[in-house]
C-alpha cells in the first residue's frame, strides 16, 4: 500500500485539488492535508512535492473553471427559465462586487470550502480580466498550498510524536488543536471578505 501512495499519490493529489478548483464538489483540501500528515510520516513523497503539486493543481484547476464560465456559462444559465432568473437576480450585483473587490475574493475563496469551489465560476461569469484574476489565484492558491500543506506536516508530526510519547489521548489533544487552527482560519478568511463588502 506504502508503494502504491509512493507512486501514485502525487498523481491523485494533483487531480482532486485540479478538480475541486474548476468546480467539481471532491475533497482537494482534505487530501492536501491527507498528504501532509502522511509526509510527515514519511509514508508520502516529501512535503516540498506535496505543496508544489497543491499550488498548480489549485491554479490550472482554477483557470479550467474560469474559462469553463467565462465561455460556456452564460450559454448554460440562458437553458432553463430557473437558471435565467438566478442570472438575472444574481449576475449584476455579482459583477459589481467582482469590479470592486474581485482580487482580494479570488484570494481569499481558495481558504473557503464553498468559495473554493465556486470562485473561479463566478469571477468567469462575471468577466473579471483573466490577468487580474490569475495573478490573485495565484496569490492564493500558492498561499494556501503552503500554509495548509505546512500546517498538516508539522501537526502530523507533532500528533505522531505525542502518540508515541504519551498515547492516543495527547494524539487527539494534537488532532484538536489541528482542527481548532483550520475552523479559525476559515473564519478569519470568511471575515476578512465579509468586511470587503
């Protein structure tokens, strides 16, 4: 098994953060932080690999999702009469929000579960200019690659250690911890964009 996560678990990184970022609802930051911990471990390629593998599948899957909306996504909203009024009621003030305020949204979405998914679509709906919007997914996607994928190694780590030291109590006192840290990261983030409004 160690081999097969060896050989193929870069690959199957690459594909679940490309995926989750053009829009497709799959876990990308859960494997991020899967193969963190498991690098930690050493059961993983190194986590120079994991993160630099993160932050282009965060891009190309970002870009696959805004080109997918910015060409095809009007002509997929004008099908059906309940598709054409959620453009028309949501579209105009979407626009104006990405005029004002669509960088610091494009960076801060890729820290958002929801946003993650949906940020790129809506920055291609609403015809952000594709320079603006790749500088700021790439702000944010090489960001959050970094931050997750070092968070995960080092808590890995320390929860592997704390295992060996003390036992599965102080294990899941450090996975607490970990997930303490992710909750008031998205919360901070969710704020930040919020107050940009």
């Amino acid at each position: 098994m160690t081999h097969l996560i060896q050989s193929w678990g870069l690959i199957l990184l690459f594909l679940l953060i490309a995926a989750e970022s053009s829009g497709v609802p799959v876990p990308g930051e859960t494997a991020l932080i899967t193969a963190g911990v498991l690098a930690s471990q050493n059961k993983f390629p190194a986590i120079e690999w994991v993160i630099l593998v993160a932050a282009i599948a965060a891009i190309i899957g970002d870009n696959v999702g805004y080109w997918i909306a910015r060409k095809g996504g009007h002509r997929l909203l004008d099908k059906w009469h309940w598709t054409r009024r959620m453009r028309d009621r949501f579209l105009p003030p979407s626009k104006r929000f990405f005029e004002r305020h669509g960088g610091k949204t494009i960076f801060f979405a890729r820290f958002i579960a929801v946003l993650r998914v949906a940020g790129a679509w809506i920055a291609g709906l609403s015809h952000m200019q594709w320079w603006k919007f790749l500088f700021w997914n790439a702000a944010g996607g090489i960001c959050w690659a970094v931050l997750v994928g070092l968070i995960s190694f080092y808590l890995g780590h320390a929860a592997a250690d704390a295992i060996q030291k003390w036992g599965l109590i102080a294990g899941g006192v450090a996975a607490a911890i970990a997930i303490l840290l992710f909750v008031g990261m998205h919360y901070v983030s969710k704020r930040v964009v919020r107050e940009e409004e």
